[in-house]
C-alpha cells in the first residue's frame, strides 16, 4: 500500500450523493476533467462536497473506536487473542485497523487542504461570492480539524500536513501533540464565525464546530501542556453548541427512529440514503454489534437484523449499566429475535418446526428462575444475562432447546438502535451515521465543568442525560469521572469513541483491566506503549526514517 502522503488523484470530483431524507448534499459527475480546467466560482462547492465523502470511510472504522475497552470485547472465546482487543501482538503491521484509520483521516485532511488551496488560490472570486468563498474554507478548515482531532487522540503527534499534495515527499516529520492541538484550535476558531448557524442538511453547522472545538479543549485540559482556563472553555464552548434545544422534546427512541435521521438533536452526521449511487446506500453501521444470527434456525441470511461486521459484543459491565426503568435499553437492543423463515429445529428431544413470526431467541434483562426457564426452552432459546458471552451452558434436562444444539456458541442482545431497511447482509444500509449529539455536548459539559470545579453545572448536564432515559429528575447527587463514563456508555454506546474517552480521562488502563474479560484473563496493555497506536509501519518506511514511530512499538 502506497504512503497516503504519495497519492495525488488528478481527479477532483467524485461521482457520489450525498442523501438523507428529502435534504441531502448532491454532488455532480464532470468525468475526467481537472479542476485547473473547470472550476470556477460556480461549481466549486463540488470540491467541498468531496470533502464530505472522504467521513463515510474514516466513521466505519469501528474497531479502533471500540475494541480493547471497557464496554466492548471480541466475541470468542475469552483466552482469544485480538490484537487492538486485548493488546497482545499490537504492531505496526500487525495493528488491528490503525493503519486504515490513519490513512482514512489522511485522506480527508487532503482532500480539505485541496479545497483551501483552490479556493484561495486558484478561482477568481467576484465580489458578491467572497462569502461564498469563505463558507467553503470554513467548511474545509473545520473538516481538516476533525481528521486531525481524530488522528492526535489515536496517535499522538502527527503530520501536521496543511499544504496540497502536488508531488512524492519522502521529509514529512510528525509534530509534536501540543503543535497538533494548537493547529486544530486554530482552525476551528478561524472557521466557526464562517459556518451557518442553520446549514443544509449534512454540512458541519457553527454549533457542530462549537461541539468540536469543546472537546478538543476538553481533551487538551487533560495534557501537560493544556492551560488552566482549558475546561472552562470547553464549558462554555458546549453551552453554546447545546443553545436552545431542549433535550426533553425527543425520546431517544425518537432520535433513532429511522424516519427521523434528520432531527434537532443531531449537530452532525455522515449522510447515506436508499437511491443514488453505491456508497451512498453501502453502510454498515447496522452491523456492528452482531453475533452470526443466521445461525439460529429459522433466521435466514437476509435477516432483517444484519450480519456480524466486526466481531465484537458488550461487555458484562455494559449490560450492568442498563437499569430497569431505562428506556435505552428497549432502543438499545434486541433481546427477542424472531424467524423470518419457516424452518425445523431438532434435537436429542425431538423436532419443531419454527414458522415465520416465532420467537427464536429471548435474552431476558434479569435472570428469570428454573421453572421459567425451562418452560421457555420448550419453545425458544433463552440466554441468562450471565451467558452473554462466548461457551456453552449446561443443558436444562428434558427441555426442547438443548444448549449443546445450538451451532452458535456466542449469543447476546444484538444492537437494535442502528438498525436499517434494504441493506445487503453486513453493508447496503443507507441510516445516516451520526457525528455528533446534543445529549453528547450535555455529557462534555458535565466533564468540562467537573473538571471546571463547578459540580452544580456538571450535575445539571449530566441529569437531563439521565432523565430523558428513566424519567427521573436529578438522578445523581454526585459526580466523579467514572459516574460520566458510564453515562456516556449507555447513551453513546457504539456512537462515541470510547477508547479516545478512556484515554482523555486517564481511565482506559484500569477500566479494561476490571471489565473487558479478555484483557482480564491475559490482556497486555501497558501504558507506556498502549495509550498511543502504531504508526503505520509503511508510513515509517516509505518517509525513509523522516517519521518516527511510537515508543516500544
């Protein structure tokens, strides 16, 4: 694979569609023309539209953002090895993902650096479009600063490549975090007064930018090099991003409801729709927390459920958190399945025959007692919450559904929140990914404003979270780190980068060490190498020596 710094494409136009609803970002199809050759003030919105593409592949990276945490786990069996899970043979060509993460982010930085080059440079601006120029480079800057933000939580110092990628360079050399940070900071500020405070559907808003901005001044509070007034900043920066939306004016049922991906509580989102072209229907974000359904008799391989895409599954702790008045937990998961085709089930007992409609498989959310449990058997499989991970549970005798005939040996509520309609298998979604909420800016207020020293504040914005989902006003009376982390884990579960939090906050080492069962049995991680990813091991060659690679890898 080539050095993402080596590759130009003389293409500057792509032919994709942005959809989401009846508002979407539509990006024409000019062919093989070049942009010194076409672009003029009129269509080189297209250019920025690029721009946009480039998220789709940088947010289905989902193993980086989830694995080797406390909430998410591979789902096998727990003296299992998975490089990025539990940190046991993590190289730089051994590295889990990072290495497309890398890449991916590098590629929407480029194409951002591209857009404020030809904007700046190329394209004769009259006077009555310079406000249109400057939309396009706010657009392109804030853009850039997220693909940075991305890559600086996962790796540390970076490129801090601001120029178009004209020719082969072998002399790029990594800043340093602080320079990375002040470079993201920057653009975000020279961008956000530019934004629109209401932008069409699908493009980075000022209160999206304000949303950003807040948590990289947040994660920088943290640093050696972050300043005192950093999360006071961040503070402020959120209450700004939060503005009028009341949080309690949507469930969070409504919020996932597949009709309304485009509501008031999404800043940002990496849009997909069901006409256009093939991207533009080829997510798969529906998949990501699945175990092999199809496995399960009378479950066909065009389930309406999806198929495994990344092999990974909550982790106890993460079913601990749900509470029984919490209404996330019925959005959240799937804890009954059901056939979508006739089938037979057998077993040393006798047959079934499983009809469409039937219920397959109940995960119950507490364990229900033997008499129960065996009845149930009767008819369907029934996992106890203390089973939702990889083995086999002893038979119940006598019962229908032995556990010893079920192929399936990892069984668990499947993700139900992101599920999606006319989707292939583990692609073909076309439901929106959702960037950034209002209920996450409330959560970055909360630790901005703990770490602030202003309780009452961090409190207020870490109750409404909670109150929209049970009901019940001013739920904690107190708070601490761990206290928002769980919070953030129910209502961001398979949204958030959770190991970037865990690292932001110092808590990723003790959290996997207590709640990821298989970093628990033989898991690796040590802080002095793990808190930052390999650098691509091809990066480091072909720079010849120019960049260096993270301690100890």
């Amino acid at each position: 694979m080539k050095s993402i710094f080596k590759i130009k494409n003389l293409l500057l136009l792509l032919l994709l569609v942005f959809i989401a609803c009846d508002d979407f970002i539509e990006e024409e199809y000019y062919g093989a023309v070049t942009a010194e050759n076409f672009l003029d003030e009129n269509n080189a919105d297209q250019l920025v539209i690029s721009v946009y593409e480039k998220l789709r592949s940088v947010y289905k990276n989902y193993a980086i953002m989830f694995s080797g945490t406390d909430m998410f786990t591979s789902q096998d069996d727990v003296r299992s090895n998975l490089a990025l899970n539990d940190y046991f043979g993590l190289t730089p060509t051994s590295d889990g993902g990072a290495g497309e993460f890398w890449a991916h982010n590098y590629a929407l930085t480029s194409e951002a650096n591209t857009v404020i080059n030809r904007y700046q440079n190329q394209i004769n601006w009259s006077d009555e479009r310079i406000v249109d120029r400057d939309y396009g480079i706010a657009q392109a800057k804030a853009l850039r600063a997220l693909g940075f933000f991305n890559l600086v939580k996962h790796f540390g110092g970076i490129v801090l490549e601001l120029e178009e990628t004209n020719s082969i360079r072998t002399d790029y050399v990594r800043s340093s975090e602080e320079e990375t940070f002040t470079q993201i900071i920057k653009d975000l500020e020279a961008a956000i007064p530019d934004l629109l405070d209401d932008s069409q559907t699908g493009r980075i808003s000022k209160r999206a930018a304000q949303h950003l901005l807040a948590d990289v001044y947040l994660t920088r509070a943290y640093k050696s090099f972050g300043t005192s007034d950093d999360f006071t900043t961040a503070a402020n920066l959120a209450e700004l991003a939060i503005g009028s939306y009341d949080l309690m004016s949507q469930s969070y049922a409504q919020v996932f409801d597949y009709g309304n991906q485009v509501n008031p509580e999404v800043l940002f989102a990496v849009q997909y729709g069901s006409n256009g072209e093939f991207d533009d229907r080829n997510n798969s974000k529906h998949s990501i927390i699945m175990n092999p359904v199809d496995n399960y008799v009378g479950v066909g391989r065009g389930n309406p459920y999806g198929a495994n895409n990344t092999n990974l599954m909550p982790t106890p702790r993460f079913y601990e958190l749900l509470a029984d008045n919490d209404a996330r937990d019925e959005v959240t998961l799937h804890r009954v399945l059901f056939a979508d085709e006739a089938g037979e089930f057998s077993s040393p007992e006798g047959i079934e025959n499983v009809a469409v409609g039937d219920t397959i498989v109940y995960y119950p959310k507490t364990a229900i007692d033997a008499v129960e449990l065996a009845d149930k058997l009767e008819r369907y499989w029934v996992y106890q919450p203390d089973q939702y991970l990889f083995g086999l549970p002893d038979n119940i005798p006598g019962v229908l559904y032995q556990y010893s005939s079920n192929v399936l040996r990892t069984n668990f509520p499947i993700f139900k929140k992101f599920d999606d309609v006319n989707f292939d298998a583990e692609n073909g979604g076309s439901r929106d990914t959702f960037v950034f909420r209002v209920a996450e800016t409330h959560l970055i207020a909360a630790e901005a404003y703990l770490g602030a020293g202003n309780t009452t504040s961090a409190l207020a914005n870490l109750n409404i979270v909670r109150e929209r989902a049970t009901g019940v006003a001013n739920h904690y009376l107190s708070i601490d780190l761990d206290t928002i982390l769980d919070e953030r884990a129910v209502e961001l579960a398979g949204e958030e980068d959770r190991w970037a939090v865990l690292k932001r906050t110092g808590k990723l080492e003790e959290r996997v060490n207590i709640y990821n069962p298989h970093n628990v049995d033989h898991g690796v991680f040590n802080s002095s190498t793990h808190l930052v990813r390999p650098i691509p091991g091809n990066e480091v060659a072909l720079s010849e020596g120019a960049i260096k690679q993270n301690p100890n890898y």
